[in-house]
C-alpha cells in the first residue's frame, strides 16, 4: 500500500513540476530565429513587452514575464509528509538590433 501511495504521490509531483510559461520555448527553436525573428513576431506573439530599453549604439532589449500559478510538491516517506508551495516567475529577455531583428535571447525560469 506504501508502494502505491508513493507512486501516486510521485506521479502527481512530477506533473506539478511540468509547469511551461507561454513564454517557453525549447533553446533549438530560439536559437533558429537568432538574424531572423523580428520585434514585430516577439510583439505578435507574446504581446507587448513589459520593459523595453534602448541600446546605446542602437537596437532594443525586450522583456516579457510571466507569474505562474502557485504549485505543491508533496513528498511522503514511511514517517511523515511534507508540502512545499512555489510559484514560479519566467523571464524571457530578448535583443534586437537596429534592423529590429533577433540577435540574443535568454528565457529565466525561478
């Protein structure tokens, strides 16, 4: 019964921990939009940013973020139980050029 309790247990941790911002994307697929990805494509799909700042020699750093949902982990032994809440907050930063195009990214999980 332990056994299935802490199978159940586990199964439901790792979906909580599952968790994708609408800001992630796999670190292949950002890197094939690095000289081609425009502002307007980031605005179009991520809505406007949040913070934009302009470069000194030219171009824009954009930043969106994105506060997740509150999650638990719950983890069981055979002596006891402990829940641990998290919230996560993604950040996902990119760079433009004065083309406005692509030519940095970084995306943040905490």
């Amino acid at each position: 019964m332990r056994r299935i309790l802490f199978s159940v247990t586990a199964l439901v941790s790792l979906a909580a921990c599952a968790h994708h911002s609408p800001l992630y994307r796999p670190e292949e697929e950002w890197n094939a939009r690095v000289n081609q990805y425009t502002v307007d494509q980031a605005i179009s799909e991520f809505g406007p940013p949040a913070e934009q700042t302009p470069l000194p020699a030219g171009g824009t750093v954009c930043q969106w973020h994105h506060q997740g949902k509150a999650s638990t982990h719950t983890s069981t032994n055979e002596y006891s139980s402990r829940t641990t809440a998290t919230q996560h907050h993604d950040t996902l930063i990119l760079t433009f050029d004065t083309r406005n195009v692509l030519t940095h990214w970084v995306y943040n999980k905490e």
